[in-house]
C-alpha cells in the first residue's frame, strides 16, 4: 500500500483537532482497490479512534487518477443502473460513456461512493476526498 499520512492543524468543521491527510497514488493499481482504500480510511478504519456515528477528521487524496489500471473487459463490461421512478424508466450508463464524458475522476468518486453507508454523513464524508490527475 503507497499511503502517505500528513498530520495538520485546521478549525473547519471538526471542533479543534488535529486532521490527518492521507494521500493514495494510483498509479498502476486498479479501480476497485483504490476506491476501497480510499473509503476505508473516510470511514476512519486506519485511526484508533474509530466511531462509527462521527465523522473523523481525516481527508483523502488521490494521486494519478489518469494512470489507473483498467481492463478492456471492465471497461466494456461494467455498467451503472439507475431507476428514473417512472414506467421503463431505467437508465444503464457503461463505464466506457461514464469515462468518456466525465473522465476517471467520476469513476473513482462513483467507486467510493458506493462503498460508503447510505447515511447522513455520506455527504460530509464524500467532501473530505480529493482527486487529481
């Protein structure tokens, strides 16, 4: 695992403490275990001071989004569904067209979006991660 830790002082939102960076280089490495990575440590499994209905004061990079490592077969393969709510209302976008016209930033936060728990501090958490090229 290439994970660097940076530890910073900052107010923001999580009242006087100390907030931990973590950085991840995806250079190499596939979709799935970055986004993995990445929302295990949103979710504060790496710190000692785990709990599950906080939101702790970590933050996550990732590195060389472009330089991820995908096969033509889930490029081709993977597909997302979602339900408009109407009647026939199902709407299948591949990763290839996700990729294509949203680039890989938005397959790495669909990734890690979809590995957190659907609660109320989803959004909080999903605001603590960073993605460049």
């Amino acid at each position: 695992m290439a994970v660097k830790t940076v530890s910073t002082k900052k107010g923001g939102p999580v009242q006087g403490g100390d907030r931990k960076l973590y950085t991840i280089d995806a250079t190499g490495r596939s979709l799935g275990r970055v986004a993995s990575e990445a929302a295990s440590i949103l979710l504060g499994k790496k710190s000692a001071s785990y709990v599950q209905n906080e939101v702790l004061p970590v933050g996550v990079t990732i590195e060389n989004a472009s330089k991820l490592v995908m096969t033509e077969k889930r490029i081709a393969g993977k597909e997302y569904a979602r339900y408009t709510g109407y009647p026939g209302g199902l709407r299948i976008t591949p990763l290839a067209r996700l990729i294509e016209n949203k680039g890989v930033r938005a397959a790495i936060e669909k990734a890690v979006d979809g590995m957190i728990p659907r609660n109320k501090l989803r959004k909080e958490r999903m605001k603590r991660l960073t993605i460049t090229d």
